[in-house]
C-alpha cells in the first residue's frame, strides 16, 4: 500500500520560509521513473503545480514560483522536503504531497496525501 | 503559456450523463496526455482517469475519457449519475517541462 503524508507548519508570519516534508512509504524513490511532487490548493480554488523530483534527483519548478521554491529529497528516509520562500498571504492553502507515477509517459499524480493548511498571518 | 480551461460548473440529474470539457490554450493535447482528478469536499484528489481515456481499476465504468478527433480538447464523460458522483473535477496534462492543471469543475447531481 502506497501512503504519503505531508507535515510542517499549520502557520507562519509573512515573509518567512515554510518548510514541509512528505514522508512517504509503499514505494523507492530510488527506483526508475518514481517522483514526487507538490500540489497547492488555496481555500475554494483550483490545484496549481509546484514542483517534482525524480528519482534520478531530476527537479522540476512552477515558472512563477521557480524562484522561491526548492525541493529535495532523502531517498534514505523515504522523505521529500519542499522549501518556499517570503510567504505571503496569499499563499494560504491546503499542500499536497503525490507519487509521481513511474510507469507514466508523462507525469501524473497517484496517490495523493490528505494534504496539510498552512496559513500566513502575522 | 499552455493552460486548460473548464467550465466553472455543470448539473445533471441522478441517471443522466455529463461530460466535461478540458481546452488546451494551444489548441492541441495531440501530444500531451489528460488525466482527470475527482475532489470530494474535505478530501485529497483521486484519479478517474488517467493518459486520455484509461481508468483506474476500482474506479466504475460509467467514468470514460476521450480526446476529441482534433486533439483541442478532452472530456470526461460520466454516465448513470449518482448523487455520490458530485464533486470538483480536475483535468491535467503536460507541455513537456511543467504540470497544468484546469481551473475545476464543479459537478452537481441534482
């Protein structure tokens, strides 16, 4: 059975840094084609992409986030952490964590964690 | 910038059958495959269907995908409605270096 679970902080202060982790299991993030990649959904509003990174450390970024995000990975602990920077916010919103499925020719997302709020208040 | 647009909302009785557009801004999905994700209230997205037209085992036939013949735009078509299917429905593809997602459709069984 394939989990992930997303954890880090329900709140943070404008122009801080959110860090969150997706600790995942079921699955290597080792292994050929497997990725991980990050979701966002502000309150009553569509999924945006954030980013993902392949097994082979290969990292993709939203174009208009790019510059305040980082993802990386720790294939030993079976973790993803995703980085952003200079919260604001309107960067309020449930963060999803999802397994990149390897098999795919091109990337989708199955399955997903249940998500974390993260809020941005001073 | 690639981008897939979706109507805001659609309703459909119990037993009907609905479809669900996704255009693609560049005009083609000819070589980008369309997944569709369900959101129920409160919950993480689930997979309906996946690479245009394939579905997930355990998820019901009544849910079908297709790409139409000039690849501009996808649809998810879901018949024999059940008041269980209502939810927010999400297509997604790929334009070679990043994720997309459409806006969301809310689909209400009434």
């Amino acid at each position: 059975q394939i989990t992930l679970k997303e954890s880090g902080p329900t709140l943070v202060k404008p122009k801080q840094t959110l860090t969150l982790t997706c600790t995942f299991s079921g699955f290597s993030l080792s292994s050929s084609g497997v990725g991980v990649g990050w979701i966002r959904q502000p309150p009553g509003k569509a999924l945006e992409w954030l980013a993902l990174i392949y097994w082979d450390d290969d990292k993709r970024y939203s174009p208009s986030l790019k510059s305040r995000l980082t993802i990386t990975k720790d294939t030993s602990k079976n973790e993803v952490v995703l980085t952003m920077t200079n919260m604001d916010p309107v960067d309020i919103g449930t963060y999803y964590c999802a397994r990149r499925v390897p098999t795919a020719h091109q990337p989708w997302f199955d399955p997903w964690g249940q998500g974390t709020l993260v809020t941005v208040s001073s | 910038n690639f981008m897939l647009t979706q109507p805001h909302s659609v309703s459909e009785s119990p037993g009907k059958t609905v479809t669900i557009s996704c255009t693609g801004s560049s005009g083609s999905l000819a070589n980008n495959y369309v997944q569709w994700y369900q959101q129920r209230p409160g919950s993480a997205p689930t997979t309906v269907i996946y690479e245009d037209n394939q579905r997930p085992s355990g998820v019901p036939d009544r849910f079908s995908g297709s790409v139409d013949s000039s690849s501009t735009s996808a649809s998810l078509i879901i018949s024999g409605l059940k008041t269980e299917d209502e939810a927010d429905y999400y297509c997604q593809s790929y334009d070679g270096s990043n994720v997309l997602f459409g806006g969301g459709t809310k689909l209400t069984v009434l």
